[in-house]
C-alpha cells in the first residue's frame, strides 16, 4: 500500500516540488511513496515543472484511511477535511507548528528556515542519497521562491548553502537569473480573476478563535495591479463571507521595491493596525521592507486576537 506525500491547500511551489523532492526520497529509502497535491498549481510552479521536466503530481482532496506524509504545514484548515482519519507518518515544515495532533509518533523534521526544500535537501545529506538533476533543480528554484531569492528575513545561511550546492548539482551557473525569470512567470496577471489573484498563496489561520485568511502575491511591478484594486477589494469581501472570515489581508509583494501594499477587509481594522504599526487609508498601506508573511505578519497579528 502506497503512502502519500502533499502539502497545503493552494499549493505554492514549496508544497509541490516538496512532495516530489520528499517522494524520491521516501521512494530510495524503501518505502513507496506517491506525491500528490490538493490544487491547481500557479503559474511559477508551472515554470519550475516545465524547466526540469517535472511530473504534475496527481490532485487527490481524499486521504481517509491513507498513510501520509505533510509538507510545507501542520495546520488542520490547511489539511484535507478527513485528514483525522489518516494515519500522518511524518512532518516536513518550516512554519509555526499548527495544531494538527496525531494518535501514533511521527517522524518530524520542522525548521525556522526559509524553505521547507531545503529541509529535504538536509535529509537527502543525512541519508547520504544523490538528488538526480532534474530534482535537484526543482528544489533550488523552490528555495529561491520561498525566500524571494534571498531577500526574505526567512532566509537562513542553511538556504543559501542548499541553493549553491542543488545549483551545482543540476548544471545552473546563475541561479538569480532563473529566478528572475520564474517571478515575470509568476508575475503575470493578465486574464487572471480577482478570485484568482486573491487565492494565489492563499491560507487560513485560526487565531485563538478568529478566522483569519492571508493572501501574498509576489510580483515583479505591483502596479500592474493599480487599477484591479477596487476589483480585488470586492471579491475580498465575498472571500470573507464564503469563509468566515474575521479579517482577510492580501499582501501584494513588490520583490524589486521589497515591500508590500497592504490590502485589508476586517471586522476591526483596528487589530491590524496595531499588529503592524500602520495607518490604514482606506483600508491599504504600504508597508516597507515586508516581504514574509510568516514571519513579519503572523506573529504580531495572532496576539491581538486574544
């Protein structure tokens, strides 16, 4: 019986490329393992599969008396809705830990670092199993991603020795040029939805009792987006309806001005004012220098909720 390996809901390119680089892995070590995904994937991830010649995991929403492995969360309103009724083997992560429990003990490998690929690429060394090129390339760029090419305050020396040694592996001498060109791909919002733009890297946190949704979209230029603002506003709203939510944020991710536009509809602006120290007008600001969610968001957010 196979075991299965995925992560988040909305997948990003983290949770994609994780579940492939953590299958292969699982795959060598004798266990059979199958990467799979619970959504469509972006438009980066897309680049990243095509530029390697990745497989596009199989979509599988239904985990009910499976054996899994989760990557890239640990958080249940990120998980398949009967993910209580599977036995969770194991956890790769790099964020908070969330609040999913397990019945049995589990193998975890959760680290503040920027990328949960460069997690897996520490278990490839600590197993002493070759990472193939095509893998290895996925994972660099998956890396590059998650710490918007070493700019994030994520990033860890561990992140950046990962790239330069998945780099040498798969033959990519200017890695920071790929990576740009994987954001323009990222960056594209023409024909896109606002329902599209606003889910992107989209997640839910349950924040000691409120629902709160966060959206960051990283761009080349955000101001292609200036006048979708009214546009992305309303689909916010019903974003907020359909989920509940107390307080929904888009962060709109400028990496070149490495900040980000604040787009905000809450039940009390107020909580997120003083969470990041701004002034809302309008109910946006820009925020300078913010470029991860997880760690110059989340943590100042959650406590006003108490």
């Amino acid at each position: 019986m196979s075991t299965y390996v995925f992560g988040h809901i909305n997948p990003d390119s983290d949770s994609i490329v994780g579940a492939i680089s953590l299958s292969y892995l699982k795959n060598q070590l004798g266990e059979e393992c199958i990467p799979t995904r619970q959504g469509d994937i972006t438009a980066e991830t897309e680049f990243i599969l095509n530029k390697f010649g990745g497989k596009l995991p199989e979509l599988k929403t239904s985990y009910a008396g499976e054996k899994v492995y989760l990557i890239d969360f640990s958080n249940t309103l990120e998980a398949p809705k009967d993910i209580a009724d599977a036995t969770i083997l194991g956890i790769v992560d790099h964020h908070k830990l969330g609040d999913i429990t397990t019945d049995t003990p589990l193998e975890c490998w959760i680290r503040p670092i920027g990328c949960s690929n460069t997690i897996v690429k520490e278990m490839y060394d600590f197993h002493k199993v070759e990472i193939p090129k095509d893998i290895a390339g996925m994972m660099m760029l998956a890396i590059l991603s998650d710490t918007v090419i070493f700019k994030s305050p994520t990033c860890t020396k561990v992140d950046t020795k990962a790239v330069k040694e998945l780099a040498a592996i798969c033959g990519v001498e200017d890695y920071k040029a790929l990576a740009m060109e994987m954001f323009i791909a990222k960056s594209a919002v023409k024909g896109a939805s606002a329902r599209n733009l606003n889910t992107r890297d989209y997640k839910m946190f349950d924040m000691n009792g409120a629902k709160v949704g966060i959206n960051q979209l990283e761009m080349i230029d955000i101001s292609a987006l200036d006048d979708r603002k009214e546009e992305l506003f309303e689909d916010m709203k019903k974003l907020k309806e359909d989920d509940s939510l107390h307080t929904i944020l888009v962060l709109l991710t400028d990496i070149i001005k490495e900040g980000s536009q604040l787009l905000v509809v809450s039940d009390d602006e107020s909580k997120v004012e003083a969470a990041l120290d701004t002034k809302l007008q309008n109910s946006q600001a820009w925020l300078p220098g913010v470029l991860s969610r997880k760690k110059q968001v989340i943590p100042f957010l959650q406590p006003q909720f108490k």
